[in-house]
C-alpha cells in the first residue's frame, strides 16, 4: 500500500488534514486539564524585587556641641594636657575637624553630623611624648582602630573626657 496513491488518482487529503488539526487541539486541551474536571487555580504573584537597594538612614547636622578634657593621671590628680590634637569626622558641618586642646586640656567640636541609629564616633586623640593608657576598650568596626583611637556615642551635647600617659 502506497501512501502516494492518493495524489495520483484524485484524492483530497483536506479532510485528513482538517481531522488531525481537530485531534491536535484536543491533545492540547486535554494536557492542560488537572484532572479535576476545573481549570488550574492562577498561583499568586511572586515577590516584587525592589526597584533600588535599601538606603541608609540619612545623616542630618544637629547644632549640638561635642567636648571635653584631655589630661593626664598624676600624683597630684588629674591635670590638663595642652596642645593635643583632637581629630573627629562627623564634627562640624564640613566634617573632617581638628581641634587643639587649650592650656585646660580643653577641646570643642560644634555640630555634630548623625543618623537615627547613634553608631558609636570614632575620636583620635594624640601628642608626641603622650601615649594611650593601658585597657582602653577596643573600638567598634568598622570605626578605625589603634593607637590614639577612642569612641563616643553623641546625643545631644556630650562630654567626652580622654587620658593619655606621658612616654
């Protein structure tokens, strides 16, 4: 038997072809049924990825004041260092400020940059022929670390006191 034979001798093939596109359809139709007589339920939506990264929470200039002494433990008590340098980033509204300790061990930062979560600041401190004292806590990272490095949590007007040993 020739499957050609139709073509020679006149036959139409449209009500084949017709045929098979009917069974095609049902095959599909059938493959998406769930077997329980009811189309599938549509799934709920996946999350939605957000648009942008979390921000941090922003840092706004608060008019508070930053300051403290510098001394050094004596027989005699506590007595002033002058001329120390004081180093704080967040201090002031250009940041990045300096301050030189007065002939009282006296220094002062005014404003004060922060962010609702009140991280520790990191504050450096130092003077040739002064060190830092022994057992001072080591500082939170990713604040930097080392000689010469303290920190202070600011909220509102804050007092820091700071210690250093002569060499």
């Amino acid at each position: 038997m020739r499957l050609c034979r139709g073509f020679a001798s006149g036959i139409s093939l449209a009500p084949a072809i017709a045929l098979m596109g009917v069974l095609c359809g049902l095959v599909l139709a059938l493959g998406a049924c769930n077997g329980s007589g009811s189309p599938p339920l549509p799934t709920a939506p996946g999350p939605v990825p957000p648009t942008q990264p979390p921000q941090p929470p922003a840092a706004t200039f608060s008019n508070v004041t930053l300051s403290g002494f510098v001394f050094e433990q004596t027989v005699n008590g506590r007595e002033p260092v002058e001329a120390v340098d004081v180093y704080c980033e967040p201090c002031g509204a250009e940041t990045h400020t300096y301050a030189v300790t007065d002939s009282n061990g006296f220094y002062s930062f005014n404003g004060f940059w922060t962010d609702a979560t009140h991280f520790p600041t990191a504050i450096w401190v130092g003077k040739d022929g002064y060190a830092d004292p022994a057992g001072l806590p080591k500082t939170t990272p990713p604040n930097p670390s080392g000689p010469g490095w303290r920190e202070v949590v600011v909220n509102g007007d804050t007092r820091f006191d700071m210690e250093l040993v002569r060499k």
